[in-house]
C-alpha cells in the first residue's frame, strides 16, 4: 500500500515500495491525493537517484535550498587523528530553541532533504527531539555517526521514528586499527553492536570510510563486509587540515600513488571514475572563485549557526543568531559570483571533474583562498592517466 506523505503546498511524496515518487504540483496542480496512482507514470520507473538528480538539476536555477546539513554540535568521543574538526566543547552551540527556530526557516524555504552530523550528533542528550522535530516537518532526514553511541534504546526509537537512512563511519575491522584510528579499540565492539542493531530493526544504513595510513591494509576487508550486509559502502583517501588551520590530519595521508591505485583496484570506483572522465563537460567560467555545486541548492550550518555555502568554505559565514536562513540565503549569490583576483594552473586546467580544489580546501591548507593544492592537484592527473589507461586497454 502506498503511503503519501506532503510538502509545502508545492510538493507531494510517494512512497511506492522502494520507490520514491516526487511530483511538483506547479506542474500538475491537478492532482489530489486521490487521484495521484493515474498521474505518475512519468516517475515511476526512476529510481530514486536519477529522479533526486533531476530535481537538483531543475531546482538549481530557481535557487531553492533543498538539501542541507546542520552541525549539530563540534563534540565527539572518539579521538581520531584525521577529523577535520577536533573540538570536543560546548561552547557557543545551538540550543535547542534555536536549532527548531532554524528548520523551521529552512524547510519554509523548500528544504527537503536534511543530514544531521557533527562530531558526532548522539553526543548531544537533546537530538533526538531535535531530530523528530525536523522529521515532523516533513524533511527527508539522514544522519551521520560513528555508531559508538548507540543503545538498544535510541536503535528502537528510530525504528518507530526511521530516518530516511543513517550513514555509519567505519575505521576498520579490527580492535588494533580502531585503537590506531580513534584512540580505543573498544570503539570497534560498539560500532559492530551498532550495525547489528540496526539490521536486526531493518533500519536502513549504509557505510563509509576513510582511506588512511592506519587503516590502508583493511578497506577492501570493510567492503567486503559490507558486502555481506547488502549495504552500500564507501571510502575517500582525501584528507585535508582541520578548519582551524592544523596540520595534523594531512600526516594519516596515504601518498597520493598508493590512494588513487587502491581507488583504481576497486572495480565500482573505477566505472565511476571512467564515466566522470567521458561524460561531456559542463562549461565553467575560469574567472570564478567557486565552480562547483555548493550554494546552489546545497548548504552547511555549523554547530554555531553560521550559514556556509559548503561544510569546506569556513572562512564566509552568515550568523543565523543575527539573522534568517533566508537572509542568508539570499547573500549566497554575492558569495558564488566572486571572482579570482590572480590566475594559477586551476584556471586553465581541463580536470575539474576529477579533482576536489575548492577555496575552503586552500585556505586550511595555505591560508589563501587561491592556492594550488599540490596534494590534491598530483591525485588529480595520476586519476586522469589512470582512467586513460583503462579506456585505452
């Protein structure tokens, strides 16, 4: 049986089995909750991907937030050495009063899809209000963690409450690695307790990692269990400083050979990689500061309630506390039609679509918004020549 969920006065959710059927009721006003089964054979045979793609894509031009993630807190009790934010204290967070305050601004703007994330949200004793606050709204809502945190009675309060999915970090599969990456390998015990419980409830989740010096040798075996768990998994070698600047982190780097020849021996990654390179690409105006996706109809909220066009571009905020998500929003074109003021090998370069350089990147890095990022610029082109290679053999 279908079960119908609405947005606004504008959107209307269908969830068929597995599938998720979106209509916009701009175009087909029309329609009523009960006349909707005759409306929607344009949708039905997407899945649910290529349909979100499609959104995105139409929505883009009008400028409408529909995805998004709050920081709920900085705090976290794990002790890994390649976290990007490293700050276990309260200070200054958003309370819960201010964070309701925010989704209620956000998804009036025609917010639908919401992540929360961290540190490590479960840190906080108030999010699950927090989180079934925003699900009351209506927002499709993900949440990220490292699974320590979670009791048998927070896994039965989300299969009564279901997130849309929950995404899990993974560092390893051993107690040695987990000690290595996080400081205790008891974390490793909690983790698997976590994903039990969530499968034994059939929420659903999916897992990640990161590709690391201290975890290097075990990621294909985290793949492989999540294999056998029928869950999507993940992984990224690219670590950058900490927002603060730090170094730290960049010394769990792999050398950027071993990372894109681990990426290149995972079949998945590599169809990924190849399609990227020969799809055609979308022109980009060089003379730009920020050439990709974020702030267009993506944004970030840190823990303090600054408004960030991504979770990387920490160095241009819009404190919510002084101001609305709207207000906010409305100043992300100003920030997205800065331009360059100097030209380096980014400007002229035809791999964009397979390099991660953004200005947030080089401003933790070298504390220029317009450096080049070696790091980042050498994975960049040894893909490229690997991808060539494959198309070529």
């Amino acid at each position: 049986m279908a079960q119908i969920l609405t947005r606004n006065n504008d959107i209307l959710w269908k969830l068929i089995e597995d599938k998720v059927v979106l209509l916009d009721m701009d175009e087909a006003r029309a329609i009523t909750l009960n006349d909707v089964g005759s409306h929607i054979w344009t949708a039905l045979d997407l899945k649910y991907r290529d349909f979100s793609k499609r959104l995105h894509f139409k929505k883009e031009s009008e400028r409408v937030p529909l995805e998004g993630a709050i920081e709920v807190t900085s705090r976290c009790n794990l002790n890994c050495r390649h976290c990007y934010i490293k700050d276990n204290s309260k200070n200054n967070e958003l309370s819960f009063e201010e964070c309701c305050r925010i989704i209620d601004e956000l998804a009036d703007a025609g917010c639908l899809w919401l992540t929360f994330t961290g540190g490590e949200p479960f840190t906080r004793k108030d999010f699950l209000d927090i989180y079934i606050y925003a699900k009351k709204k209506g927002l499709i809502i993900v949440i990220f963690t490292n699974g320590t945190l979670i009791t048998p009675e927070i896994a039965d309060y989300l299969k009564e409450f279901k997130p849309f999915y929950l995404e899990i970090s993974l560092y390893g599969m051993s107690r040695e690695t987990y000690k290595n990456v996080t400081g205790s390998a008891d974390n490793y015990d909690r983790c698997m307790e976590a994903i039990s419980l969530f499968r034994d409830r059939k929420i659903q989740f999916r897992l990640k990692s990161v590709l690391i010096k201290e975890n290097r040798r075990e990621i294909f075996e985290m793949k492989r269990f999540a294999k056998g768990l029928d869950v999507d998994f993940r992984f990224d070698f690219l670590i950058n400083p900490r927002i603060d600047g730090g170094k730290g982190p960049c010394d769990t780097r792999v050398t950027p050979e071993e990372g894109v020849e681990i990426e290149m021996a995972d079949e998945e990654v590599r169809k990924e990689w190849k399609k990227s390179f020969i799809e055609e690409k979308p022109e980009r105006n060089p003379d730009l500061l920020f050439f990709c996706g974020a702030g267009k109809n993506l944004f970030n909220i840190d823990s303090m309630g600054n408004l960030q066009i991504c979770n990387m571009v920490r160095f241009i905020n819009y404190d919510l506390r002084k101001g609305s998500f709207k207000a906010g929003w409305n100043q992300f074109p100003e920030i997205l039609s800065r331009k360059a003021k100097g030209k380096n090998k980014c400007s002229a370069c035809n791999l964009a679509h397979l390099c991660t350089i953004c200005p947030g990147w080089s401003m933790m890095e070298h504390g220029n918004e317009e450096a080049l990022v070696e790091y980042v610029c050498e994975i960049a082109h040894l893909r490229a020549k690997a991808v060539l290679k494959e198309i070529e053999t």
